[in-house]
C-alpha cells in the first residue's frame, strides 16, 4: 500500500545534509534554497513532502509582521527521526563507494 | 558621408541607451506588484489548507532574494512549486480515501460472511428454501466482491508505487481516474450485498418472531 518515506533523491539528500550541518539549527527556505542552488519550483515540494513524513518540521519566526516590517520566515529544522533516517541514506550511498577507496 | 554615418549611430546609440533604461526602470517599477500577483497566482493552486501559509512564507522568501529579475524568476518557480504540490495533496486524498473505502468494506465483507455461516449451519433457518435462495445469493455477490476489492487494493498499491516527480503526478490523474472507476464499481456492489443483507436479516426477524410465537404456544 501506500507509504508516506520521501523518495530519496540527490535533491533530497542535498537538502537533508544542508539541514544536518551543525553551523545553523534551523533555516529558511530561501537559505536552504541558496545553500543547495535547488530552484523554489523543487525546493518547496521537497520540503512539504518531508515534512509530512515528519523528518522535519517548521515553524514560523518569532514577531510580528507589523513590527518586524517584513513577511515572517518560516524556519525548517530536522527532526530526530529525519536525521536518523537522513544519516542511514548517506551511509547507503557511502558503502558502495568504498570499494572504490584506492580511486 | 562618414560624420553623418557616425552621427547617426551615436543618436541611435543615446536612444537605446534611453529605451533601456526606461525599461529597466519601468520593470523596477512593477517588479513588486507582478511578485505579489505571482504569489498569489500560485497560492490559488494549491490546497485551501495551505494557502495562507504558503502565501506568507514565499513573499517572505522573495523578500530574501536579491535583484528583481532574481524576485521574478524565484516566483515562477513557486507557481510550479504549487502545481505539484496541488497534484501531491490530490494524489495522497485519493489514495487515504480509497484505503478507508477498502478499511470498511472489509469489514462489511465479514459481518455478512459470519452471517452466511450463522444462517446456514443454524439447522431451522438452513431448510427455509426462500432464506437459502437469498444466502446463496449474497454468498456469490461476497466472492465476486472479495474479488474486485482485490483487484482494486493491487491497482491502489502499484498507483502509489509511482514516484513523486512533477511528470509522474501528472500521469497518476490517468491511474487515478482507473481507481475511481473502481472505487464505483464497488459501491454499487456494496450496495446489492447492502440490499441482500437487509432482506436476509427481515426473513430471519420474521423466522425467529414465528418460531417464538410457537414455542410460547
């Protein structure tokens, strides 16, 4: 029957791994957009896909509108689930190049 | 002849100079309001439920993105943004409405095959030949349903097999309108085994209200 696991491809992967990375704990989409020079018309199902999954969440940035002068960022970060599951697919990818270490 | 060649290509030069610039600045000009009317094309394609967030979020997002040809190329990418994720949401309501269709209709499906098996191995109700005559019926209505259930569950499993790519969400509305068809076919029936159910269950009231009648007698 149907499953809700994204299919991961080097977009999703891209996106994951940019959200793995220690520096920030959460970004925006146009930072995740900049970060992995995936174009908005991928970017956003990707997010909402993984999402539903529930290997991320987002929020909305503290502050109003009104005050802040500027629309509010919706933030993204992974959850702990997603980051397991992130880790495993890059440790999929890894394995098979290992045999080819002496390159 | 040459002076007046030269003269000539510097006005023109000047000119094209002038039309750009009044381009450029008349584009500068209108560059929000086609940003904020893309947006908003794109968010009417998508799912109601989503649409003030996404609206929101993506001017923020434009906010974000430097230079105004660099606005505009950001916002056509949401307007295809929101043409998959409108196809996603339909795709995942199609798939979550029909497993429910097929949730119940299991469980329909064993009711009426316990009472199959109660009404014939009950030895005052097997011998009644109207009540065995509507049994049998029901009996081979509950197979041939068993059957299309089967053959629907296999269509909805290799439908969702179908990976999420725009092209492919797009190709799914050709599966989806076959699994609807599907969806009808077993409604209608759901129904006759409805119906046969009902007119099995009057008989045996009546059976049972006659046979107490008698053994109160």
């Amino acid at each position: 029957m149907a499953t809700n696991e994204p299919r991961i491809t080097a977009q999703t992967l891209k996106i994951l791994g940019v959200l793995l990375s220690p520096e920030k704990d959460e970004m925006s989409g146009a930072e995740i957009g900049r970060s992995t020079e995936i174009a908005s018309g991928t970017l956003y199902p990707i997010l909402l896909r993984l999402e539903s999954a529930g290997w991320v969440k987002s929020e909305w940035e503290a502050g109003d509108p009104r005050e802040l002068g500027r629309p509010r960022r919706r933030f993204y970060r992974i959850t702990g689930i997603g980051g397991r599951k992130a880790r495993l697919a890059f440790r999929e990818i890894a394995l098979p190049l290992k045999e080819f270490a002496w390159l | 002849m040459a002076l007046i060649t030269g003269l000539w290509v510097f006005v023109v030069g000047v000119l094209t100079a002038v039309l750009a610039i009044t381009v450029a600045e008349e584009i500068g000009a209108w560059s929000p309001w086609v940003v904020r009317s893309l947006i908003k094309f794109a968010v009417a394609r998508l799912p109601q439920s989503q649409r003030e967030r996404f609206e929101e979020e993506w001017q923020s997002h434009a906010a974000e993105v430097p230079g105004k040809f660099g606005k505009l190329f950001v916002c056509m990418g949401f307007v295809i943004a929101a043409h998959n994720m409108a196809l996603i949401d339909r795709r995942s309501q199609v798939v979550e409405g029909l497993s429910r269709n097929l949730a119940q209709l299991d469980e329909s499906h064993a009711t009426l095959a316990m009472v199959v098996d109660l009404i014939r191995n009950e030895p005052t109700l097997a011998t009644r030949e109207d009540l065995s005559s509507l049994v049998n019926q029901l009996s081979s209505l509950l197979n041939e349903s068993r059957q299309l259930r089967d053959r629907l569950a296999t269509r909805l499993s290799s439908a969702s097999a179908i990976p999420q790519t725009l092209v492919a969400n797009l190709l799914y509305a050709t599966y989806a309108a076959a699994i609807r068809r599907g969806g009808d076919e077993m409604s209608k029936h759901a129904a006759e085994t409805n119906s046969l159910g009902a007119q099995i269950v009057t008989l045996v009231k009546e059976h049972t209200k006659r046979l107490s009648r008698v053994r109160s007698a």
